[in-house]
C-alpha cells in the first residue's frame, strides 16, 4: 500500500467513525483530520534536494564563470550560484552585479531590485551567509568551510514548467519559511536565468549584535 492510499484509508475511517456517531460536532472534526492528513502529505513528499560544495565564495565574474554550475543547465546550480555572487553585495558591488547580470542572461539587473538589495541588505552580510550550512544567529552566521548550499523544490515548483519556469527553494537559518528562486529556461540553449529572487528580507538578529542577547 503505497503512502497516499493508507493516508485515503485513514481518512475515510476517521469519517466513517463520526458518521456512525451521528454528531455534527464529530462530523466536523472528521473533515478537519482528513484535510490536516492532505496537508501533511503534501508538506512531506519527498523534495528533490541538491547539494552543493564550494571551497570559497568567487569574488568576480570570472571565478563564477569557472565553475561547473556556470553552464547554467541545472536550474539548482543556478540557484547556488545566485547566493554566492549575492554575497558580494557588501564587499564588492559592482562585481556583483556582474555575477548576477551573467546569471540573468537575456535580462538585467533592475534598479529596484537593486534599491531593494541595498535597503535589505546595506551592513548586514549574515543575511545571505544564512544560506549557507552551520549557520545560527547564536554563531553569528559563520558558516561552515568548504562552503554548502542546499536548494530544493515544492510540490508546486514546476506548475508553469511548459512555459519555461521553475520554482526553487532554499532554506535561510534565520528565517522559519523557505525562499524562493525563480527561474526561465532559454529554450534554444537549454539555459536557465534568474528571474526573480526572495532572498533579502530581514531575518533574526546575529547574537554580536542583538542588544538583548
């Protein structure tokens, strides 16, 4: 019996037992189990995740442009690398914007998404170095060396995929929900870009500089 069968069974006995009952109340409670049960079992099918290791972080165009992601033909490489040359943002921003007009191909990096960047991001370096694995507010967002990345998809990831666009995941330390990546596949290279990115806002406050902590 595969998941969503015994998942179904389950259901329709919670169902049938308050039938049997003959309660509205009990009813009512049935049809919320059965519903909190789907729920669960779209939160917990199993994600395609994939990891990436890097050594350092590439500080320029040409570093990015030298690793394997940068064929821009697995839509997860292109998401890691979106992290890696949005951690620039800080220390070098033009080159940043290099890297990340190279990851948007056929478009541009747009004024505001850079008012954006530097609204959500000025000062704050742990915001992106969240991505990264054995990060913490409590360690300050130090991530741990070589540098990994994990990116994943959704359940809904691939609902406008016949039209060229996918829907990525990673995970920020700092944050309790998943953001987003999206991207569009060039059609005649077999390329995917960067279309828009939810990596920026704010997350929980590094320890070093929480007044309170």
């Amino acid at each position: 019996m595969g998941l969503f069968d015994s998942l179904i069974n389950r259901a329709e006995s919670t169902i049938q037992s308050s039938v049997m009952s003959g309660t509205r109340s009990a009813m009512n409670k049935a049809v919320q189990s059965a519903e909190k049960l789907g729920s669960n079992a779209i939160r917990n099918i199993t994600k395609k995740k994939k990891e990436f290791v890097f050594t350092k972080i590439p500080e320029s165009l040409e570093e990015m442009k030298a690793l394997p992601q940068a064929n821009l033909q697995d839509p997860f490489g292109v998401v890691a690398l979106v992290i890696l040359a949005m951690n620039n943002y800080n220390t070098n921003q033009d080159n940043m914007i290099a890297m990340m007009n190279f990851l948007k191909g056929p478009g541009q990096l747009m004024g505001l998404e850079l008012s954006r960047m530097r609204d959500q991001l000025s000062g704050k370096d742990y915001v992106m170095r969240s991505y990264f694995e054995g990060t913490n507010p409590d360690n300050n967002y130090k991530p741990l060396e070589p540098f990994k990345l994990v990116v994943f998809d959704h359940p809904d990831s691939y609902d406008n995929e016949k039209d060229g666009y996918v829907t990525l995941w990673v995970k920020s330390s700092g944050a309790d929900g998943d953001r987003q990546v999206r991207l569009r596949k060039k059609q005649s290279t077999g390329e995917w870009f960067l279309i828009e990115e939810f990596l920026t806002p704010g997350i929980r406050t590094p320890k070093e500089a929480d007044p309170w902590a």
